[in-house]
C-alpha cells in the first residue's frame, strides 16, 4: 500500500485513502458502510487469461455490471477468456485473490498485462479501488486513474461492458 500511495502522490494525483475490514468481492464492499465512499464508485477488477495463457487481462469495470468474458473476449481480439489462476495473479501483478487491482500494474516491469476498461468508467466522478491491498481503497478521478495508467505504461483499450 505504502508503494501505491507514494507513487499517486509522486505524479500528482490527488486520492482519498480509506481504511476498512479485509473485503474479497464487491458484493463484500458492498456490505460496507457506503458513506465511507463518499459516492465513488466501487469497481470491479477482474484478472482473465486467453486460452493458452499467452494473453493476461485487467479488467476494470463499474462494480454493478457483470462482465460477460464472451464479449469482453471478442473486443478484445482473444482467445477463450478465463479466470486467471492465483499463481498468475502473483507473477504478473504480485497480488492475491481478493486484492486484485490497477496498481498492481507497478509489479508489472514486463508490461505484460493489458488493461480493459468499460467505457461507463469515464463518466463517474470519483472511482474505488485498492491500494494493493483489500483492507483499504483509494479514491480518485478517472483522469487520476488514466494519469496513473500512462505512468504503468500498459496496453490500455475501452470497451463495452
């Protein structure tokens, strides 16, 4: 966390950090006091490989949709898309299960992960994700989100979600 959050203050992007139980899935943030988020939008962040395991995704996206990894496949130009495994998870953005996140991006040296974005994301005021850790979230703009991306340097596309 302590990395994520010199780096946002590092490029200038103002965020918001706030502390909280150890949550796994959005619907665990979602059981959360919501006033905590002060009307950011809790997104989802999914971690999908191609079929042969050639390909690696991030997935971002409003946290009240359901990815249909068909479509997403499809905008993508992949293979059959899957859940990643939590051993890829770790070498690709040195996180776990439930901590999966956009600032995992700084552990990826090797550029190797594409990041997705649903387009509805542009349009929210204020977004949620974690810091590298699931006992904590930042909140910040979208363009402090796209400032941080540039930063990371990775392949980044929207989409339709």
């Amino acid at each position: 966390m302590e990395e994520v959050l010199k780096k946002l203050e590092e490029l200038g992007i103002d965020y918001e950090l706030v502390k909280h139980p150890a949550v796994y899935t959005i619907d665990d943030m979602e059981n959360l006091d919501p006033a905590i988020f002060k009307g950011a939008e809790l997104c989802k962040n999914l971690f999908l490989r191609d079929q042969k395991g050639k390909r690696h995704f991030l997935v971002l996206l409003c946290g009240d949709k359901q990815a249909n990894l068909q479509k997403v496949q499809e905008q993508a130009y992949a293979t059959r898309l899957s859940f990643a495994s939590d051993e890829r998870l770790d070498k690709y953005l040195g996180l776990k299960a439930g901590h999966v996140s956009p600032m995992g991006l700084l552990n990826d040296k090797e550029k190797k992960v594409e990041v997705l974005i649903d387009k509805d994301l542009k349009s929210k005021e204020k977004i949620s994700f974690h810091p590298n850790t699931n006992e904590a979230s930042v909140l910040i703009t979208f363009d402090g989100l796209k400032k941080f991306l540039d930063y990371c340097g990775n392949e980044v596309e929207y989409i339709t979600i």
